[in-house]
C-alpha cells in the first residue's frame, strides 16, 4: 500500500538523504537507479515507474533533486506520486527556493519533517503551515511545555489553528482562467476548454465559516435561478481543497468551508468551450530549402474592445539550421532565441479585436540536413486582467465568525494563456 | 537501559514526547527490546492525546512486521480494532492503515472484520479526516463485499463526493471502489447510468495534473476503457496528443485514443494520427502507423480512407515510416484483397530502404501474393533470395512461401527460385489485450503499482504465494460477504457479469 523508503538524490543519483520507514527494501538499492534511468532515456522508454528486480522506483525530478520512493510490493502508485509532490510543496515553503543546496544547508529540519510527513510508509501531517508550528527552525524542541504538537494535527479541522488574530478582517479571492487550446494545421480546433482556478489569500480571526456563491448552472437549476437574465457557467468537473465539504457540495452545491490561514487553492473547475479562441493566429511558413525560410504570422485579438491582453508572446518555431534573422513586425519586437529554436514575438500591450502582423525572414545552409524534425506548433502565452472567458461569477462570499466580526471579501479576474498551440502545415 | 528510557517517554506529560518515543520504539528491530515495549504500547493504544494514539496505531503494525506471533498474542490486533470506532478521525484512519497493511500479509483472516456497522464509522470519518486518511479508508472500502445492491449504493453515494477532491489519488481510490460496486448495481436503474456519468469528468481532470499523475491515471483509464468503454466514449479528444507531453504519456494517451476510435470518429483520429506518424519517436510513429491499419482492418467503410493516408505517409520517405507501413499494408491486405491495390507500384519502389525483418517479410508476402500484378515478381524475390543466410528465420520462411506461390503463379520463370515450402508464422501484435480474469483483477488494483504495469501483483511482488488474488464482487451473491475474501478465482468468475462490446463499434474491442 505504501513507499518503503524515499530518498532525495543530487542530480547525478548520489543520496543526499534518506528515509528508510519499513525496512524491507536494502538502502543499497537506490545505487542502481540512476543508471537505470539513464539507459531508459537513451533507449526513449522513459517513465515514472522503474523496475530493477523486484524493486520498484517511483520518481519525481525538481530542479536539481530527484525524490524517489522505492518499494517491493504492490504500493498505491497514485498515492506515492501525490506524496512526493506534497512534500515538495512542504519543504518550498521552508526553504523557499528547493535545490541542493536547501537540503544541504538545512539536514535536521528535513530529517524531521521525513520523520513527521510519513510514518512506516502511511502519509501522516502534510500541511505545512501546521507543521511550522512545531517543526521550526530553532532548536531543541523537546524541552517541556516549549512546543507541544498543536491539536490541530488531529482534529477534524487539521488545516487551520485556533486562535488566530488580525486586525483587519480580509479576503482576496483571485478567479484565474487558463485557456487551453489546439488548433489544427488547416485551421480548425481540436480541443478548447478552460481550467480555472479560484485562490484565496483569507486573513481572518479564529474560526470562519465562509460559504462561497458562484453562478453555477446546476446551483441555479437546483434553486429555480434559471433562465432569463441570470447568466450561468456549466461547471463540466470541480475539484476542491480538502477543507470544503464535499457532501454538502454533492448535496445542493453548496461550497462551505473553514479556510485554512493565508494562500490557498479553494477550488478548481474544468470547462470545455465553444467560443472563440482568444487570440487567434494565421501563419504561413514558407520553405525554401537549401536557401531561405520565409515566415508569415498574424495575430487577432478576437476578444472585447475595452479588454486588452499584456504581455503577449507569440513563440513560432523555426528550422534548427536556420541563420541570418531578419524581422518586421507591426508592433511589438521580434526576438530569435536559437537554443529554443524558436521566434519569440513579444508584444506587451494587445487591445480586443485588433490585427497585428509579423514578417520574418531566416537563411537555410546549402547543405540539408539529414535527419527529420518534429514539426512544433506556435505558442502563444497572453494574460488578460478584469476577464474571464467562461463569464464566471463569484456572487457573495458569506463570513461568519462567532465573534461576529465583519469582514471584506475582495475579487479579480484575470485570463492566462494555457497550454495554447497551435499546429503548423 | 535503552528500554527504560522509551518506558518513561512513554509516560510524559507531554503528548508529543510520547508519541514520539512509540515512533521510534517501533523501528528498533530486536526481538529481545520489542517484548519490553508490549506495555508501554498497550498503554499509548488507549492514551487521551489523538496524536499519541494515532501513532501507537502504526507502531502495532511496525510490530507486526517484527514479530507477528507476539502481536496476535499480546492482543494488539483486538485493539486496532477497537480503534476503527475511535472518536478521532485521524486514529480510525491510522488503525484502518495498520489493519490493512498486517493483513496484506494475512490475506484468509478477516482481519478487518468488515461489517455494515463498522462500514458506517468509516464512512463518517471518510468526511472528517485528512486526503490520505481519506485513500486509507477508501482502499479499504473497495475490499469490501457489500450483502446487496442497497447497501453497494449507499456506500457508491458516500463515496461519489470525494470524486471532487483535489487530490488525485483519492480520487482514483473512489473511482477504485465505484467501479467495483458498480458490478453490484442494477444495469437499468438511473443510479447506475448516473454514476456512470459522473465518472468520466473526474477520470478526465486527472489528465490535468503533473505528468507522473497523469501517467499513472493514463494506464489505469486504459483499464477502464477496457472494461467499461461507455464511460469515456465520447472523450476521445482529451486523448489527443500535446506537442510538449512527455514520452509516457504520448504512447499511452496514443493507445487509449485508438480504444476508443469508432465509425462516428474515425476521420478526426486518422487525422490525428497522421500527424503524429512524423513526430520524431520510433516507438510512437509506429505504434501510430500501426493503429491505421488497424483502423482500416477494423472499420472495411474506412479502408480506403486509411489507404489514401497511408500513400500520403509514404510520400514522406521517413524510413521507420515506410518500413512501419509496409507490414501494415500487408495486414490490410490479408483481410481486405482488393482494396489499396495502388499502393503496391509504389511499395515496390520503396524497396531498397528496408532493413527491418518485419517490413522485409511484409513485402515479401506482398510480392508472393500480388506476383501476378508484379511484372518483375522473380526479380524482386531473387533480391531478397541472395542474402538468405542473412535473414530471419521468419524472412527466410516468408520468402519460401512467396516463392512456392510465384510459382504456382508463373512457373516458368521461378523453377530456379523453388526450394522447400513451409508454413510461415503469424505476425505478432502490437497492444495487449487481458483476458477477462485479469482485467478484473486490474481493476480491483486500481491506483497502484498493478494497474501501471498492467500486471498482477503475483507477478512482481516477492512472496506472492501469501497474496491473495482480488476479483470482482458478483451479482446476487451466492456466497456472502465473509467467504469471497478467502474464494478462489475460479467458481466465482463464471457469474460475473462481463461488458460485451459490440462488434465494429469500438475499434479497441479487438479480442482474437
């Protein structure tokens, strides 16, 4: 059911350190992992899970460490991966930046926190505003009455301490809208849909209930809301943070929770959509081998007037042996960035419904190349502020505190750039 | 003297320094030290402090592990019992983990002893404690036989919420008990097509997440495809392949798209499936190249289709592409005779660059079939005849057929070429396909390291003789709840309903 051991190696597979929590897998073992991974990525195998003998690596990379949780039985796959990702998550908020040198530098707090996040291979305390409070950086923490696991670890609400104060009663609550899109090579849309999130930064005493209002189609369905002038979103799937209770939600949609302190993700909801792609770009790649490449894009806003996206960046691929740029755009600046292999055309500010152009000409050795290319779609990474594509609404948020204090709930929309490709001819 | 300290540390006032000093008594593996530390155990077991007992909880099956006579003796296995009806979430949790791992180990003992009462206090602290409280007693759960439909649906309605949480491996342990219990549920009532409805959102979203999710989620959607295909069939653009995916996923997200190609869909896949048979991976392209010609097998209206995508991929002259199709061709062939024949002039152009034994015996067979339509049949055989040695076994019995065939064809002219004739082998497949036993199984395992290899766990797993075999719970059950833990595969199998897919409707459902 569970990892056996985990280690945190250095990017070339030596353990830096380690856990062993049941006993049944030899330490030793670890040593034959990074050859093993080496060799897969060279045979083009590579994948998450590997095997050498009976032992059983389940790996994640972040930035120059591997965590790797090994194992001889039949573990819960998911369970480890979402295990390792967490306490990825935990040390970040320790450390800050997570690398090497964090581990290196900081021995006695991971070695407690392995010790605290799992327990002979269970996952145990994993919120790590909780675990601040009794794991810190200071030391001894074993002297009587000084630290004491706060009860909060056990209770039923293990996210939030008691007796948090604030001044001032805050919520900022921040609906970020991710498009995702793929575009065919002859222009038409594969897949379209929108990933929201919905993050709260909640500064709020004691113990709040907060109930969130959305306009959800089935929420107004299930309360005779629909139809007429009350515009609703068709929520496809939600998932929520582990605070919020979830048979109340499966009930009559109802979001009610008791928010963790600080930043947090409360939900995040997934919709397939019909409206038209943001930004829409039309390009022609014109190859002219053993001579010249000749690359033709044009961008359109096809979104509001009043609204304006920023910081957009259009990254249109470009043969490996190409040289000599030469650009023209309309507005904006065009950059070639050859160890992407790619033209970045950046434009900072980009009103709805406007049309924008990008010539660029690249020169092709007389000699060509022998092996094939993949063929890589455009990109197009944007953020547009005041908007969402789904026309999602946060309603009211209601806070309710014994004390009965009142509180602010503040909101912001924004839409991002998913994962936005569009695929070339 | 190390003992005793742990003895007093046990007995502090202070909660944290005892459930500290449980931890660390259960890893010391000494058999002597682990009989001193039954007491101070016993008494952590019934502490006030939640923290304190929960830790005790995990120290029984640390313990086991060490000496599981002295466990069951002392007592402990009655205790952890005890503690599923705890008021404490986190404890219910612990003790429900501990239980399951000791009887991991113990697979004829009703160690859990799983009734409706205590089902219910699981279910209550399911709602109350942590995400992996949560995978705890959800796998759990899916081990359970419930007595009747009415009891599989009230837990399937507990259970369905936390296809909402946000961490994904609860949702693939709900997903692991829904699809159990739906083997249960009444084919027509609207619960059973409702929750078929609501599993595929959540099965999608997990597509969302880190690529190793993802993966993990990829192979065990496979399974349910196999399975339940209704569930996802009108999915299938989730399935299509991003640019910037892993490797991992590319190929597995390939093999689910093909599952579930249709008649209704089957131009939008055979698009996308050009597309990526120039994408710069051998194994995908061929895995891409391969699964139009299934396609073309599978779907006779959609041969021709298939053959016009096929010429404009030769056109490319990639030559693991080429050679790729030169097999597939063959296979359309075999079953179709007379479609793509256009093909065969440009084939025969193609011939210098095959180098792999597949396509080499493809075109062989190729040659030998349509001699009559190759002008220069003799010739082209007589190429391949001159490095005999040097071919495969199965080259070399392809290419005896093809000869013996030209010359029945056109004696005259192969009297040279007739050598002795044998029968050549089948070709092999490219996917799996799992006997109905084993998917079973698979599904039962869902989430875990089984259901990403796609294998049971007797076959990785050390020691699996003591494990036993998960199968699915059977309609109007004729044993009940306590005996099917401890049944053999065999007499419960043959009641179970099986989902028959329907023939020329999904494209997957190709079961030779």
């Amino acid at each position: 059911m569970s990892a056996s051991a985990v280690f945190i190696l250095d990017v070339k597979g030596k353990p830096l350190i380690s856990r062993n929590y049941k006993g049944d897998v030899a330490m030793s073992k670890i040593e034959h992992f990074m050859p093993l991974l080496v060799q897969r990525e060279e045979e083009g195998a590579l994948a998450p899970l590997l095997s050498h003998g009976q032992v059983h690596f389940l790996w994640i990379k972040h930035s120059n460490l591997y965590l790797v949780a090994t194992t001889a039985k039949n573990a819960n796959a998911s369970l480890v991966y979402s295990f390792l990702y967490k306490t990825i998550e935990v040390f970040c908020e320790y450390f800050k930046e997570l690398e090497e040198e964090s581990i290196r530098d900081n021995f006695v707090i991971v070695y407690e926190l392995l010790d605290e996040l799992m327990d002979f291979g269970f996952p145990q305390t994993t919120d790590s505003k909780i675990l601040q409070e009794y794991i810190t950086q200071q030391s001894n923490k074993l002297e009587t009455g000084k630290s004491r696991v706060p009860p909060t670890v056990t209770n039923a609400v293990s996210w939030r301490s008691e007796g948090i104060k604030y001044k001032k009663n805050e919520v900022f609550i921040d609906v970020i809208e991710s498009v995702n899109l793929l575009v065919n090579a002859n222009g038409s849309v594969l897949l379209s849909e929108i990933v929201g999130t919905i993050k709260l930064k909640v500064f709020l005493s004691g113990m709040p209930e907060l109930r969130l209002g959305l306009n959800d189609r089935v929420l107004f369905e299930l309360t005779g809301l629909s139809g007429g002038k009350n515009k609703s979103v068709e929520l496809e799937d939600v998932k929520f943070h582990q605070c919020v209770r979830l048979s109340r939600f499966d009930n009559d949609r109802t979001i009610s929770f008791i928010p963790p302190d600080g930043d947090f993700e409360l939900m995040s909801y997934r919709l397939s959509t019909q409206v038209k792609p943001l930004i829409w770009i039309e390009s022609v790649i014109e190859k002219f081998s053993h001579s010249r490449v000749e690359i033709m894009v044009k961008a359109k806003g096809q979104f509001k007037k009043q609204s304006v996206a920023n910081g957009v960046e259009i990254s249109v691929p470009v043969p490996s042996d190409a040289d000599s740029p030469r650009f023209k755009t309309s507005v904006g600046s065009a950059k070639y960035v050859p160890e992407r292999n790619v033209v970045i055309w950046s434009i900072k500010s980009f009103p709805g419904g406007k049309e924008y152009l990008m010539r660029a000409h690249f020169g092709l050795p007389s000699v060509e190349k022998e092996e094939v290319e993949g063929r890589p779609p455009i990109g197009v990474k944007f953020e547009i502020p005041y908007f969402t594509v789904s026309g999602i609404q946060v309603r009211y948020m209601k806070i309710i505190e014994k004390s009965g204090y009142q509180a602010l709930p503040w909101v912001r929309y924004i839409t991002q750039s998913g994962d936005y490709q569009l695929r070339t001819s | 003297m190390a003992v005793n300290s742990f003895i007093k540390d046990c007995e502090d006032p202070n909660p944290l320094i005892r459930a500290l000093a449980v931890r660390t008594m259960g890893c010391i593996r000494v058999d002597k030290i682990t009989e001193y530390l039954c007491e101070p155990l016993r008494k952590c077991l019934k502490d006030e402090d939640p923290y304190v007992r929960k830790t005790a909880a995990v120290c029984v099956a640390k313990l086991h592990d060490i000496n599981a006579q002295m466990v069951e003796d002392q007592g402990f296995l009655d205790s952890l019992r005890d503690l599923i009806a705890d008021s404490n979430p986190m404890v219910v949790a612990n003790a429900v983990a501990a239980l399951s791992e000791i009887s991991e180990s113990h697979p004829n003992s009703n160690l859990l002893d799983l009734n409706p009462q205590n089902i219910n206090k699981l279910l209550t602290a399911l709602n109350e404690c942590t995400e992996w409280g949560q995978i705890f007693i959800l796998d759990c759960l899916s081990n359970y036989n419930p007595k009747d439909d009415r009891e599989a649906q009230n837990i399937c309605e507990q259970v369905t919420p936390q296809l909402s949480h946000a961490n994904s491996a609860v949702v693939l342990s709900a997903v692991k008990v829904l699809m159990k219990f739906l083997e249960l549920l009444p084919k027509d009532s609207d619960y059973y097509n409702m929750l078929l409805k609501k599993l595929a959102p959540p099965l999608v979203t997990l597509l969302s997440g880190e690529p190793e999710v993802q993966y993990v989620a990829l192979r065990n959607i496979n399974l349910i495809v196999q399975k339940r295909p209704e569930i996802l069939k009108q999915e299938i653009k989730v399935f299509f392949v991003k640019y910037n995916d892993p490797i991992y996923v590319k190929l597995e997200k390939l093999d689910i798209m093909i599952r579930l190609a249709s008649q209704a869909n089957i131009t939008q896949v055979l698009a996308e499936l050009k597309e990526h048979a120039t994408v710069v991976n051998v194994d995908f392209v061929q895995k891409a190249v391969w699964a139009i010609g299934r396609s073309a097998i599978k779907m006779e209206q959609s041969a021709t289709c298939c053959g016009s995508t096929l010429l404009d991929l030769i056109q490319t002259k990639v030559n693991y592409v080429v050679q790729e199709m030169i097999v597939v061709i063959r296979d359309i062939f075999r079953k179709y005779s007379n479609k793509c024949e256009s093909v065969i002039a440009t084939l025969c152009e193609n011939l210098d660059s095959l180098d792999e034994p597949d396509a080499r015996e493809a075109m062989i067979w190729i040659v030998g079939e349509y001699a009559e339509r190759i002008d220069n049949a003799d010739e082209l055989l007589e190429s391949f005849l001159e490095g005999f040695h040097d071919e495969s076994t199965q080259v070399q019995l392809t290419l005896l057929t093809a000869i013996v065939k030209l010359f029945l064809k056109k004696p005259p002219e192969t009297q040279e070429l007739v050598q002795q004739s044998c029968l050549r082998s089948h070709g092999s497949l490219k996917t799996e396909f799992f006997e109905p036993t084993v998917l079973d199984e698979l599904i039962c395992h869902i989430g875990s390291l089984a259901s990403v290899y796609h294998k049971p766990s007797n076959a990785f797993v050390e020691g699996s003789h003591v494990i036993h075999r998960k199968h699915l719970p059977i309609h109007h059950g004729s044993t009940d709840a306590g005996d099917s833990l401890a049944g053999t595969t065999t007499a419960t199998n043959l009641e179970q309903p099986q989902v028959i897919p329907s023939q020329g409707d999904l494209l997957g459902s190709l079961l030779n």
